[in-house]
C-alpha cells in the first residue's frame, strides 16, 4: 500500500472518530477489554492488603505470607502485573518490589504516583505540580524515561503518550520521545503518520525528529 493511499486511509478514520466514537467495531473492542479486566481480577483475588500496627503490606492468600511487609502508611494498587506495588511514605510516593522485603525500586518522594490504565508497566509520576513517566522492568528496577518537567501527561489508544508544557504538544511510545514543541498533534486511530501542527503549517516528523511536509520523509507512525 503506497504512503497516498495509507494517509487517505488514515484521513477517513479521523473523520470517522469525529463523527462516529460509538461505531459497533469500537463498542467490541470496549466488550473484549472489559472482559480481559474481569479474568485479571479474579487472579488477583489470591492478594489482599493488611494493616498491622497503623502500617499497610499485602499478603498472598494462596501461599498465606507478606509479598509486600507492613512498612508502608498506605498501598495503594499494583501496577506491572503484580509485580510491583505503589505505596506512601508520611504523605509522599514511590513504588516497591512485591518480594517480600519491602524493596523500593522508586523512592517515596514524588506528591503522587498513578497507573496508566492501557500500560500495565508504565506510571505518571508528580513533583512539584509536574508530571513525568516511569518504566518498570521485571518488578525490580525503575527507570524515569520523562522527567517530571510537563504540565500534563495523557495516555492515547493508539499507545502514545501526549506530553503537554508552555501550551506545545509532543508524545512518547515505547522509548521514543518527541518534545513538546508543536501546537497541536493527531494521532491516526487505526494506522497511518502521526501529523503535528508547527507555524500554523500541518506535518510530520521525519527519521531525525525533524518537522517536514513532505509524507515520503514521513517517520512517526501509528498501528
């Protein structure tokens, strides 16, 4: 399929999301994931979280011991499959190992920490009314792929975080990050080049980030 024909693909699903959100392909979609939810949480039905001398841990009832020990004020959820916990510390966040020795992998220093809901492993963090991106890999490391230094932080459905600062748009996906340096960003539904506004002018960005009109350079793509 020649990049034309993609991007008038691409030009008709947005028409078709402006004017049709309640179409029946996306109602199966919303029915499908609901029920994957629903199979989720009866596997996590076997933890449970326990006070215990003013202090929150989570217990496995399965096999009856802590997976996160009661050091924490307050659990809050558990984010990358389970293997991980965010937790709170005298009114501030970060997030722990659920191995049983009460391992941080993000220390409680952040105003607030909250799970993406269509990236189990990826958290917003808050600092200071700023807002940033973390990654967690296997349950025991973290990593701060964006700096808490935007105004807002939007999850998308096509995967793509929408990064907000000054009023300028960018995004971030699976380690690629475009800064916040255009006036507006569309993002195809289906698939097809993710176009951004720059100088009143409608675009793309190429192989090196660079803004240009021309749809062969065209880089940053959305499936």
């Amino acid at each position: 399929m020649s990049r034309y024909l993609l991007e008038e693909l691409s030009n008709k699903c947005a028409r078709l999301e402006l004017y049709n959100r309640t179409s029946d392909e996306y109602l199966s979609l919303y029915s499908e994931l609901c029920s994957e939810a629903e199979e989720v949480q009866s596997m996590n039905e076997f933890t449970h979280t326990v006070s215990e001398n003013s202090k929150e841990g989570v217990i496995n009832l399965f096999m009856n011991c802590y997976i996160v020990p009661p050091f924490f004020d307050k659990i809050l959820c558990e984010v990358n499959c389970g293997y991980n916990y965010i937790v709170a510390i005298g009114g501030k966040y970060g997030i722990v190992q659920s191995n049983n020795n009460g391992s941080l992998v993000l220390p409680c220093i952040y105003d607030n920490i909250e799970p993406l809901n269509r990236f189990e492993d990826i958290v917003k963090i808050e600092l200071d009314g700023k807002y940033g991106v973390v990654c967690l890999y296997g349950g025991d490391f973290a990593r701060i792929t964006i700096e808490p230094i935007y105004d807002s932080i939007e999850e998308t459905n096509s995967g793509f975080i929408i990064l907000k600062k000054s009023g300028k748009y960018g995004v971030y996906k699976s380690g690629y990050t475009l800064p916040a340096e255009y006036e507006r960003i569309f993002i195809p539904v289906v698939l097809g080049w993710v176009k951004v506004l720059k100088d009143s002018v409608w675009g793309y960005i190429d192989a090196d980030k660079n803004f240009t009109t021309d749809i062969n350079k065209a880089y940053l793509y959305s499936e």
